[in-house]
C-alpha cells in the first residue's frame, strides 16, 4: 500500500468483479442495439476502459471533457465543455460514464445538455455514489458502489492530478490532504 493511503475502501479484486456485473448487464440491455460510451474525462479513464473489455456487444466510445466554474456557481452545476463529442449522438443509445455523483450537480447539467441532442436512449453509468452528499436527483442506471461521505482516489480519481493510478479506491491520510504534500 502507498505510504500516502490511510485506508483502501474497494480493492482492485472488489472493482473488477462489480465491473464485469455492471459490463453483462448493459450487454443485455443493449443487445441488437448501437451503442455509445461516453466517457467523462479524466476521472472515468480507467473505469471505462476496463467496463469497455466486458462489454460483449458492438459498443463505441467518445469523451468529453468538463470543468465546473468555480466556487462562485457551485451551486447552479454549470459546467464548462473543455471537449465536447465528436459525432452527433441524435438517435442513438447513450451510456455516459462517470467516476462519482456527488452533489449531481454537474451530472444533472450534463444530462440536459445530452438531453437536448436527442439521442434515442440516455442512462448514467457510475462507479461510485455518495448519496449523502446529494442536492438534485440524478437517475443512476448502472452504479458500482454506494460509499459513504469521504474523499477517495484512485481508479482513475485524483487529489490535485496525483493518486489517479492506484489500482483501488482509497482515503488519503489526513497530513496529505491538509499539507498538499502529495507524491
Ligand atoms: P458533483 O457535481 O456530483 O458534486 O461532482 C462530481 C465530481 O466531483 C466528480 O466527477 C469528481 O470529479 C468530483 N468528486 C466528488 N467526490 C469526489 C471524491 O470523493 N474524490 C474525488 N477524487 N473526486 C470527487
């Protein structure tokens, strides 16, 4: 374990198996049907690409990347698309894929904005929720796990860009959150 890790929460083994639930299921949901991941950049990378090598059906991708305006809009949600999609999703089956509801405050946003593209079918998938912590509703179609009110990384979620490549969720020790001090 790093020496910055307080505690790991869901291990790599605990990951992998909710992974490949979540990838049946939504090869069951879509079969005969097309298929589009979209991957919201940087916290879903890793969480997409293992979901998308259990997936047993044509399946494609695409990413966008978001940044929320700042403290000051915080509670509005609004988001800033660094990058949006490459090709129109009108009429098609898309599954957005996120690292971890929180609020739901972005995701909500997002989901309008997809919303008023059309596409045939819209659903969230999630590896992570954090219930406690939410102000709008958002439907999660396909979640990995329901966690309690603390900051993890790993799996693709960061503190200050670092931890993304720790292969389990996990809590920082309090010093490092605190001091920034970060390797
Ligand atoms: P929401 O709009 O749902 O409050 O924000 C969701 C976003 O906040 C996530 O996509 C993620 O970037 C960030 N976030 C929320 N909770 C955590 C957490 O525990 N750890 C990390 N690394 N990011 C989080």
């Amino acid at each position: 374990m790093m020496r910055d890790v307080a505690e790991i929460l869901l291990t790599r083994e605990e990951i992998r198996a909710r992974v490949q639930d979540i990838g049946y299921q939504i090869s069951r949901d879509f079969q005969e049907k097309d298929l589009l991941l979209v991957g919201i950049l940087k916290g879903s990378m890793i969480f997409l690409a293992d979901l998308l090598r259990v997936i047993q059906i044509p399946v494609l991708i695409d990413f966008m990347s978001i940044s929320s305006y700042g403290a000051a809009t915080a509670s509005s949600g609004v988001v800033r698309i660094l990058k949006d999609l490459e090709e129109p999703i009108e009429g098609r089956n898309v599954v957005v894929v996120e690292d971890i509801v929180d609020t739901g405050l972005t995701l909500s946003y997002l989901m309008r904005n997809l919303q008023s593209r059309q596409p045939k079918s819209l659903r969230i998938c999630a590896l992570l929720d954090k219930p406690a912590r939410r102000i709008v509703d958002v439907d999660i179609a396909y979640k990995g796990f329901s966690i309690e009110d603390r900051f993890v990384v790993g799996y693709g979620l960061d503190f200050a860009e670092h931890y993304r490549h720790l292969p389990y969720i996990c809590v920082l020790k309090d010093e490092v959150i605190k001091g920034g001090n970060h390797s």
